[in-house]
C-alpha cells in the first residue's frame, strides 16, 4: 500500500479552487489505482483544505482509504476535523513552535511514497517542501 501527502500555497483565488479540484480528484482517484490507501494532510490553508475534501469524496467510491491530518501542534483547535478520519501528531514535541510546521512537513514528506503537489513560486513553505520531496528522491506528482 501507499502513503500520498500534499503541498501547495496555502491561499488560492476562488478560480484556481474551481480549476484544480477536478484535477485532484482524477489524481486521487489514480492514485487509488495505482495502490494508494492513506492520505496524509496538513490542514492549513486553502490547497490543504482543497485536498481533504477532493480525499473525502474519493472515499464515498473507495472507503477503505484512510484520511489523516497530521498537526504540528498538540494544543489548538483544527477547522474542518470532519474531513479526515483521524489526527495524527508527528514526533516533533521537542521543536520550538516556530518551526513545527516545517518540521510537520518533513515529516509527512518522510512517511509518504507520493508527494501531489501545487508549487507555483520558489519561495515559502510549499517550495521549500517540494524541495525536500525531491532530496529525498519521493515519487512527485505535479498540478503547477
């Protein structure tokens, strides 16, 4: 079985919300072909929120994958919790909160075989995830 994570700019024009979650769906759902059952999600943003419920509706056909939002903090209060099936908090207790997310990021990047992403710039959280993705020799499957 495979682990899928996503990156992208954690704000986007309502037209690329219409344009891209048709795209996300038809690679989700190719992705479920090709043997991916565990969708790991930041819930920060609109792309991270785009992509939980592009997972979500992929579960009404395929009910066996799993959606998890994997949070950088312990100790705050999620929007949407009703798109994925459970939270996950990576080992990162011991970083300052200032680099959690980064450090979620690596992390999700580490446990996943596929990385969806959504990276129009080369600067800021998205790039420098995608980046990592890339050292890290991940399967990459690009919507910019």
């Amino acid at each position: 079985m495979k682990t899928v994570t996503f990156c992208g700019h954690s704000q986007l024009s309502l037209e690329e919300e219409k344009r891209l979650f048709p795209l996300l769906c038809t690679q989700i759902e190719r992705l479920i072909t090709l043997g991916a059952d565990t969708f790991l999600l930041g819930g920060y943003g609109s792309f991270d929120t785009l992509c939980a419920r592009a997972v979500k509706k992929a579960k009404e056909k395929h009910p066996h994958i799993t959606s998890i939002l994997v949070i950088p903090y312990i100790n705050r209060t999620y929007n949407n919790e009703e798109l994925y099936d459970f939270t996950q908090y990576p080992p990162i207790e011991k970083v300052p909160p200032r680099f959690a997310i980064s450090k979620r990021n690596e992390y999700m990047v580490q446990k996943s075989d596929i990385l969806l992403s959504y990276v129009k710039y080369s600067f800021g959280g998205a790039y420098t995830t995608l980046c990592y993705a890339q050292r890290k020799k991940k399967d990459i499957v690009s919507l910019s």
